[in-house]
C-alpha cells in the first residue's frame, strides 16, 4: 500500500475485512482494497494531520479525527 506522502498514524479494517482506510501526516484519508493492496479512493481536505480513523459498524461510513 504506498500513496500516503507522510507518516500514517491510523488505519481500520472493514468488519468484514475488505478494506482498509488509512490516515496520516499528508493531510489525507485513503480506502484500499485489503486484498490487492490497491488504493481506491482519497479523500483530502483535512484541517490538519489525520490522527485517527476507523468504519461505521456496517463499513459504510468512515470516521477521520484531524487537527
């Protein structure tokens, strides 16, 4: 999994394991495919470094801390 141009600080898995978000010190929040390691969506925008990051119960929404 490489795309995040800085440290990453907090990654989640889906509860069924079928994908990753991850979030760190560029400023963004990625989803990944946990199986293929490939990157499928970034989100960006933060008002700061992501500092934590995790999924809805059912997996459908994600959750960044930034400041």
């Amino acid at each position: 999994m490489r795309g995040h141009t800085g440290p990453v600080v907090s990654a989640a898995f889906t509860p069924d394991g079928a994908f990753v978000v991850s979030g760190g010190g560029d400023q963004t929040v990625r989803l990944w495919d946990s199986v293929g390691g490939f990157e499928l969506r970034q989100f960006g925008g933060t008002a700061g470094d992501v500092r934590g990051v995790d999924f809805s119960r059912d997996g459908n929404t994600v959750y960044a801390l930034a400041g």
